[in-house]
C-alpha cells in the first residue's frame, strides 16, 4: 500500500542530515503539527494528497500563488532560498508542490503552496546546463480561489514562522477570499480580538509603505500599533514616503527600516505642534512705535525704526544691564556679590 504522505513527510526529514539546511515545509515537525491550530485541516489534506498522483512539470509553466503570503524584499529569506537551492540541488526535492490548471493560461499552472520549492527549482534551472531537464514535483488539483487561499493557508499553519506584519497582510488576503474573522481563527491560529488587531493597522498603515518596510523579523504588535496610531495623521503618511527611496532607508534591514519611519512620523507630528503661526508685537508708547518683535519656528528677531536710531543706540548701551536683570529674574538663586 502506497504510503501516506504524512509518513513520506517523516521519513524523508530522518534520511536528511542535520547539515542540509531545507525549506520548512519540506522537513515539519511532527511534534509542532499536534499543537498546530490547524491540525484537524492538516489531517484532511494530507488524507487528500495520497489520492493524488505526483507529476513532473516545467516549472516555467507554473505562475506563482496571486495572494502573497511573504514579502519579497527580505535578506534572510534570500538566504534561506539560497540555502534551500543548494540542498535540493544536492537532495533532490522531497517534497511535491500542489498546483492548480491556471485559471487564464491554457497548459499553465498556479501554485498553491511550495512557493520556496518552486523558486529555488527556478534558480537551478537558470544554472542549468540543459533547463529543460529540470522538473519540478506537483500534485495537480482542481481549486477555486477560496481553497486555493485555504490550501495555502494550511502550510503557513503548519510552518508558523510568519512575522507579525506578514501575518496581518495574509489576514488581508482571507478576507478578500472571504473568509469572516471568525474562519480566520483556526488558519491563523488568534483570537477573533487578534485579528481585528491586525485589521486596525492594515487599516492605518498604507500597503506600499508596509511592504517598503519589509516583513521586519523580530518587530511585534506593540511597535506595529504605535505606528499606526502615528500614521492617523495624513501628513505623517507623506514624511515615511519621502524616506522610502533613500539610500539609508534601502541599504537597512526591515527592524531598522521601521525605526526609522516612525522617527519620520514621528518628526511630522512634532512639526504640526512645534510650529505655531508668527506672532508679531510693537513697542510702542502713545502711538509712538519704538520697535517690532516677531517670534515663528525660526526664532525671534527685533527691528528697530530708522527714525529711533537714538533709542536703537540707548537699547544697546543698556543691554548689558538688561541682560543681568534677566538673569537674575529667570534664575532667583542668583544673586551678585
């Protein structure tokens, strides 16, 4: 009897040595799947997948998933793409990937999960010597959009390792799937109050400045929260996206890359209490005006008429009087000896 695609799943993470660094989803724990928030739909589809027979396809006839479970522009996960490519190099792929009839290309596919697999299959292949030796390993299953979402959602159950903000836009993309909240719950493993909670800062953080940002590993609720409430302000949106195509901006890491937009944010709504209207003020006695102060974010500045030069010269004789009155005014402590 074939064996099941559970056990192909175990048997394949022992024969692996320790030292072969591979994609998640190929080698999952059997001990995390028990605790799994989505074990129940793991079982079902594992239960799916021995009824499917295993294919060998182009992988240029294969498109990516169109909901996007990762951010692209991430360091650590070209490297763990790179690492994967050298361990199915040398491997092989263990793991098929489960695809769907593309819905507008004919003789194409779309990828539900094993979209690492795919694009590291992809990087051998341009390296290739003879491209069109290299396939890659599939099961082919009718899907409509909702359970193309749903079956991807399931492998990000079983890896559990998306960042928080990656997280909050996949709980976009089940929404747009049609999933309520409450379905949401046992795919993403939250509460119903969670998941509201990344609806708020989807909802307050524009898409392209999250995904300038980048999936921000180690980055949690509480920063992403204090950001959105930054970005309640519309001119605080406009100061992060002058930041984005800097050199200092790009060149960072997504942790730094968000720390760096709420300094900017932040600057923005300094800006809009530290700068109060100009404020203009005449020394004037009986209609007589003997100068004019004004005050604005710049600074403070005097002027003087040309006609009481007489008293600009009896203000500057005095000044050094005026300046010790001050200072003694301003700090009592001190007193002259």
């Amino acid at each position: 009897m074939k064996k099941s695609i559970l056990q192909r799943m175990a048997a394949a993470e022992n024969r692996t040595e320790s030292t072969v660094v591979s994609d998640a989803s190929d080698k999952p724990s059997l001990a995390r799947r028990h605790s799994s928030p989505v074990i129940s739909n793991v079982g079902r589809a594992l239960t799916q997948l021995t009824e499917d027979s295993v294919i060998s396809l182009d992988p240029d006839r294969i498109d990516r998933s169109p909901y996007r479970d990762r951010f692209g522009n991430d360091e650590d996960a070209a490297k763990e793409l790179e690492a994967l490519k050298v361990s199915i190099a040398s491997e092989g792929q263990k793991i098929p990937v489960l695809v769907r009839p593309h819905p507008t290309k004919p003789d194409h596919y779309q990828l539900a999960y094993g979209y690492r697999r795919w694009a590291a299959i992809k990087a051998i292949m341009a390296e290739a010597d003879r491209p069109e030796t290299i396939k890659i390993r599939a099961y082919v299953r009718e899907l409509s959009d909702r359970q193309l979402i749903e079956e991807q959602s399931l492998e990000n159950g079983v890896r559990e390792n998306l960042t928080w903000i990656e997280q909050a836009m996949w709980a976009v993309q089940l929404k747009s799937a049609g999933l309520s909240h409450r379905a949401m719950c046992p795919i993403l493993g939250a509460s119903e109050a969670a998941i509201s909670h990344l609806f708020r800062v989807t909802e307050a953080v524009p898409e392209d400045i999250i995904l300038a940002i980048g999936r921000a590993k180690g980055v949690g609720r509480p920063k992403w929260t204090a950001f959105a409430e930054l970005l309640k302000d519309p001119s605080s949106a406009a100061r992060v996206r002058k930041i984005i195509d800097t050199v200092e901006f790009r060149g960072a890491d997504s942790s730094s890359r968000i720390a760096q937009a709420i300094r900017a944010a932040s600057a923005a709504a300094d800006k809009v209490t530290a700068e109060p209207a100009e404020e203009i003020v005449d020394f004037a006695v009986g209609g007589r005006v003997f100068g004019r102060m004004k005050s604005n974010s710049a600074g403070t500045t005097v002027s003087i008429p040309k006609q009481e030069r007489a008293f600009a010269r009896w203000l500057a004789d005095r000044m050094p009087d005026l300046l010790s009155e001050y200072n003694n005014h301003s700090d009592p402590t001190h007193q002259e000896v």
